[in-house]
C-alpha cells in the first residue's frame, strides 16, 4: 500500500512548496479551486513610466515601434481574450 506521500500529486504538491515557497503555492491552489467554482482569468500587464535605454536594443530581425489603442486592441483581441469584453481592456494614454 503507497503512504500519502508517495502519490504524485503530493510529490508534485511538495516539489511546487521547495521552488516557489508556501505563500505563492496556496494562493495558486487558491485561484485553481476558485476558478473551478467560477470561471475567471486574470491579466497582468506592466507599466514603465521610464525606460533604459539598454532593455530598448532589439535584435536585427525586428522592427521596434509602438502600437496604437486600435492596433494593440486588434491584435489583443482576436488571440486570446475573446470572452472579455473590449470596454474591459483599458489602456493608458
């Protein structure tokens, strides 16, 4: 008979504390049982006031430039936020 410890799911539960700690463990377990009860999606999106210019050098392949509301807003939502609403995505002017 396998001990508690030995299933997978423990093991993996175990591995998951040692790399990211306690904390960060529940409140993925946390959002997982909620999600479970009521369907939700969080976005995070970040927000620099000012640059380096080191992080601004870009490979020779790409072309850097900077999207407009209506340019960010159509390639936004087509991908992946479809069930979202568009007067949910706010953007910063």
């Amino acid at each position: 008979m396998k001990r508690v410890a030995d299933l997978p799911i423990v093991q993996k539960a175990l591995r998951r504390v040692q790399r990211h700690g306690l904390a960060n463990t529940l409140h993925v377990v946390f959002v997982r049982l909620v999600n479970y009860v009521v369907p939700f999606k969080i976005l995070r999106g970040v927000h620099v006031a000012k640059a380096d210019p080191g992080y601004l050098d870009y490979p020779p392949a790409y072309t850097p430039s900077f999207l407009s509301s209506g340019e960010l807003k159509s390639i936004v939502w087509p991908l992946k936020y479809r069930r979202v609403k568009p007067r949910c995505i706010r953007l910063i002017k």
